[in-house]
C-alpha cells in the first residue's frame, strides 16, 4: 500500500509512533471485518452508473 519517507532533517519516529505505524499495517480484505456495513439494496444498486456516463466532460477521465 504505502511506505515511510524519511526526510532530511525529520525527527525521528518515536517508539509509540513506530508501534502505531506495525498495528496498521496493510490487510488482505479477508482480514477486514466489513460485518458492521449494511448490504445496499437493489434500488440503492440500480442507482449507479459509470463514472463517464455521470461526468459532464467523459475526455477527463484517467485511463
């Protein structure tokens, strides 16, 4: 996911900080616990578009 840049003339991180940083490290998604978000329905579903049919200018878009 991300990693640690260490800058010239940066403190150092603190051992907390450090701790902090091995306790959220990056997990495979069947390790995240997603029990606490509701299921959308299928109106909420059939809402959705794709992004270049909601955008005004559809050239814009990153590929």
């Amino acid at each position: 996911m991300g990693s640690i840049r260490i800058y010239k003339g940066m403190p150092p991180l603190t051992e907390e900080q450090i701790r902090e940083l091995d306790e959220n490290k990056p997990k495979s998604d069947d390790e995240i616990d997603f029990s606490d978000i509701p299921r959308m329905t299928k109106e909420e579903l059939s809402k959705f578009k794709p992004a270049r049919l909601r955008l005004k200018n559809p050239k814009n878009i990153a590929s």
